[in-house]
C-alpha cells in the first residue's frame, strides 16, 4: 500500500480522520495523534467536514444510511495524500466496507476502491509508511495492550503497536493472557447482547488486573471506552490509554 507514496515522508500532507468517539469524548487522543505524527515530520491538516465513517449503520443493516455517509466522506477527503485515523475499526470500515455500500460498476465504488489505498490506521502508518518505530517518547509505568478485534483480525495490526510501545522509554509492557480476546463493545453488539457483552468485558477485565500493569493500552477508542466502564465500576485504578496518547509523552 506505500506504492503510491513517491515524495519523502518530510513534509508528506496527512489528514486527520479522528472519528465520531474521538471527537466527542476523547479530544486528546486526537490532538495526541496529531503531535506524533508533526514530530515524525509530516504535515497534517484536519478537514472540519468530516462527520461519521458509517460503521455503526453499516453494521445495523442500514445500507442506504451508511452509504449517504460514506458518499460524505468521499466528497470530504477527496484529493487527500493519506487519510490517518486513530481507531482500527473505522479504518476497517473504510478499507473493506465503504465499496460494499455502492453499486457494482458506479463512480462512487470505484472512488472508495481507489480511497482504501490510502487509509491507514496510525500505528500501522508509523510502521509500513513513515517507517518510524522511536518517535521520542517516554512512560513510566507498566502497560499491557489489548489487541482490538477489528485492528486485529480485519486489518492484521498485532506486531505494530507492540514495536512501538517496545520503544518507549522507561516504559515495560507484559502482555495480558489472553491479549487477542473481544473486550465485549462491538458497537451495537454491546448494546443488543448487553449481558453476554458484560460477561466478556468481566474476562476482559480480569486478564487486565492480573498484569498488575499500571495502565492498559490499545489503538480503538471504543474498546478504551468499553474497558474504562469495567475498570470505573470496579474502582479499579488503572489508566484507560490510547497508543497516541503514550507516544505523545516525552
């Protein structure tokens, strides 16, 4: 997917795609992803536009919904070098499923055919496109990471976030047992399935506790918010952060 990049990273004009849950609830995570990414030596930019990727209609079966939004998307990123988001599960919906809600053979499913190429999850455009895994950073504490669902498995993002964490000084990450299991959101799954979604959350939690890290990290804003919920009605003291968020410490 680096192909078409034929300019050097320095200078390389980057938008921000920060997503409805980072623009609502998690600002810093956004403005993190942003520091990180200036410090690499890109040039990011943030179109006021933006709205939704679509995901949670899209995963409803609303498809006519999800594709009004998708064609907002389009138009609001159009002529974009790369698009960077700090969460797996939209860059999912946009790489995989935004050519799903348009007809065969039209102009719009051939426009985000041709946009998936540049959609990047922001660890994953560290690593395969910027090609940086020190980015300067220090945490002190112990951290685990909890592989999110959509990163992991739609978009194979497991070695990424690790290497960059592996980096971070003063920081120690012990990996939890087992690290690859659903945190229990799924979107409108947390919401239809809620007792069988608390269940998961409750493994989810305890596979956390048993590290005895200080902090759990991840790259999916609704799986920190999902685990967040767990660990505050347990008044649990662990910190909830996203991987931009460590990255942006010095």
């Amino acid at each position: 997917m680096r192909g078409y990049l034929s300019k050097s990273l320095m200078g390389l004009r980057v938008s921000l795609f920060v997503t409805c849950l980072v623009d609502q609830l998690f600002p810093q995570v956004g403005l993190a992803m942003a520091d990180v990414l200036e410090r690499a030596g890109c040039e990011c930019e943030f179109r006021a536009e933006q709205t939704c990727c679509g995901q949670p209609a899209f995963n409803s079966g609303y498809t006519e919904e999800a594709a009004a939004v998708a064609r907002h998307f389009l138009k609001t990123f159009e002529g974009a070098d790369c698009i960077v988001t700090p969460s797996g599960s939209c860059c999912s919906m946009i790489r995989h499923h935004f050519a799903e809600v348009f007809e065969e053979g039209s102009r719009e499913r051939e426009t985000a055919e041709r946009l998936a190429a540049h959609v990047y999850e922001f660890s994953e455009f560290l690593l395969n496109v910027a090609q940086v895994e020190d980015v300067g950073a220090r945490f002190a504490g112990t951290v685990t990471y909890h592989d999110s669902c959509h990163a992991l498995r739609d978009l194979g993002i497991r070695e990424q976030p690790r290497r960059l964490l592996s980096k971070v000084r003063e920081l120690q990450l012990r990996e939890m047992q087992p690290a690859e299991e659903c945190c229990g959101f799924g979107g409108t799954f947390s919401v239809k399935l809620g007792e069988l979604s608390s269940d998961m959350l409750a493994g989810k939690i305890e596979a956390i506790v048993n590290t005895g890290a200080d902090a759990v990290v991840s790259i999916d804003p609704s799986c920190l918010m999902q685990i967040r919920g767990g660990l505050s009605r347990r008044e649990l003291p662990i910190q909830t952060l996203h991987l931009a968020e460590v990255l942006a410490r010095t």
